[in-house]
C-alpha cells in the first residue's frame, strides 16, 4: 500500500476486502472522484474503503454523518450533493441508502454506487472474500430463465405459497461489478430481482428479517393485489404502520421479489444484507421500490428471506445455485 499513515490492527484486517470492492467492483481509476459515505456506528469500514480508494486517486474524501433512522431514510443534504459530484459512491452505513433519491440521483448523473446497508466487519470480510465475476456468470443464467415470464410462483417447506406478476417491469441483476456509468449494486453482491406490478398468496419468513435478525420463528404475511394485507409479527407490522402514518397505504406495497446468487455464502448469519445474497435463497421485501423499477416512494424497504424455496417461471422449475 501506499498510504503513508499506519493502518490499525483492525482496518488492517478489513483491506483486502476493501481493495476488493474498490478494485474489482467498482474498477475506480486514477483519474476519477470518489466519495466514500459513512456514518458514526460504520466508520472502521468507511475509512478502510477510503484507504484503498486513496491508493488509485487523489480525488477522494469521507462524508460522515449520524446514523439515519431506518432503511431508506435520506442522508444530509451535502452527502447528498457530494454523491452527485462524484465518479465513484461507496456508502457502507447503518440504514440503507439504497432506496433513496441521494442514491438514485447520484446515478442518474453517471455515478457508479455501491451501498453497503448495515454492514459488519465480519460481513464485509465474508461477503468479499470471493471472485464477482464468477457471481456475476451465476446472475446471468438466473436472469436468462425468469426475464420473459409473465408469472413467477414461489413456494418452500414453511407454508410460502405466493404468485407474483412482472408486468413490464425489468428483472435487474446485482452482479456486484459496478463499471458503467450510472449502475448500482449492494455490496456483498448478488441477487437477480425485480419489483412486480402485482403479487397474490402467502409467505413465509423464516430466514432472516429485520428487526429481528436470524429468525427462532417462522412470520407469515398475506398479500393480495399487490399489498401486504395481513402480518403476524407486531414489530414488523408496527415499523409498515409508521411509515403509513406518513405515506398511507404505500408502506404496505409488495417492493420486491429476489433470488440469491453469491455462491460464497453458504449459511446465514442474521445480516439481512449478507442472507438476502446467499445462493439458493428467495428473498420478499415491503415498501419502497422506485429505486428498482417501480412506482413507490416510502420511508422502509423491508426484506424477508425464505428458506429452500422453489421457483416456478411460467410453470416451469428454475435451477436456484446452490
């Protein structure tokens, strides 16, 4: 490294997947900007990024702020201007920037973003110890088969019975190789998704959801036309009912149907970020989707992972990675 301040022992142990994210994922080049956004409860991450960052270009700096409320909350007002100024946008925070205009601005300018919601060290360290390009393969073959169908069903063990409808909205590909101007991806990567027109049936929650974590129990949501009519869990039905006080029935949108394709993680750990990736696994979230392709702006994007699921495109059975 060329850096000529002294890593400490613990941002030592983060630069490899730091150089990882900087180097491969997002290919920055000496000639480029890049703004590495953080916040308090994230910044050994945020100032490892900056580090292998500040080794491709001088043209680099921090913007650090208090952690936000929930996922989808927007970031300050001068995070959100130095993100539209910049080539490169790494943001590994606490609350999600995903699903923000900061975020999506950002790309509509031609910035090339990385969010890193809720990341850990040990996440970090996971989830980049691993070859994108061969994840990015993986998230090929998965789009190939669902792209065209007009009905994806999804099913598993725990009672999920759910039919989604795509409409004319695009299946997206998280590949986690962010080179072209304007693309977006979640860091760790991984994930073929998309935000349906409408969705009908049951499921059932019994990996990973937050604000619970690795799951003892398994949570149960109806949906009907689209939205979530029914929710077993009071805390989870308590944050959909916050986020309505604010943008009434919107909160309670269907937002996202995704499948994992990160061949490297192999268990989950209760890192919504890290178990929404992990291959073979079907995730289904609530709320927000205008950053993937659909119509809704809301304060929450909650994803729910299943557990062994079976995927149906037009009836017939998708291969999931395993």
């Amino acid at each position: 490294m060329s850096q000529e301040r002294e890593r400490g022992e613990g941002e030592g142990a983060l630069s490899t997947a730091a150089e990882t994210a900087v180097n491969q994922c997002l290919a920055l080049r000496p000639n480029e900007s890049c703004v590495v956004v953080t916040d308090d409860k994230r910044r050994a991450i945020g100032e490892a990024l900056y580090d292998a960052a500040r080794d491709l270009t001088e043209d680099c700096v921090v913007a650090c702020y208090p952690p936000g409320e929930q996922h989808g909350t927007e970031p300050p007002a001068p995070v959100a201007a130095a993100m539209r100024g910049a080539d490169v946008v790494l943001c590994p925070t606490t609350k999600s920037l995903s699903h923000t205009r900061a975020r999506s601005r950002a790309n509509e300018v031609g910035a090339r973003v990385a969010t890193l919601p809720g990341i850990t060290e040990d996440v970090f360290r996971t989830g980049l110890d691993t070859d994108y390009r061969e994840i990015e393969q993986c998230c090929e073959e998965i789009h190939d088969t669902v792209a065209d169908a007009a009905e994806i069903r999804v099913t598993s063990p725990a009672g999920t019975d759910i039919t989604f409808e795509p409409g004319d909205r695009e299946w997206l590909k998280d590949t986690g190789i962010v080179h072209e101007p304007g693309a977006m991806s979640n860091l760790p990567a991984g994930e073929v998704f998309v935000s349906p027109e409408t969705a009908d049936g049951t499921y059932v929650v019994d990996g990973t959801m937050m604000p619970h974590g690795l799951l003892d129990r398994e949570l149960e949501f109806e949906v009907e036309d689209g939205s979530v009519t029914e929710v077993s869990d009071d805390a989870i039905h308590d944050q959909i009912e916050n986020a309505a006080d604010e943008v009434g029935e919107d909160a309670y949108n269907l937002a996202e149907l995704g499948i994992g394709t990160n061949l490297a993680v192999t268990e989950l750990v209760g890192s919504v970020l890290l178990d929404e990736k992990a291959a073979g696994t079907v995730h289904i979230a609530i709320g927000d989707d205008h950053g993937i392709g659909g119509d809704v702006e809301a304060p929450l994007h909650l994803d729910g992972i299943l557990r062994e699921p079976s995927v149906y495109a037009d009836g017939e059975k998708v291969e999931l990675p395993q």
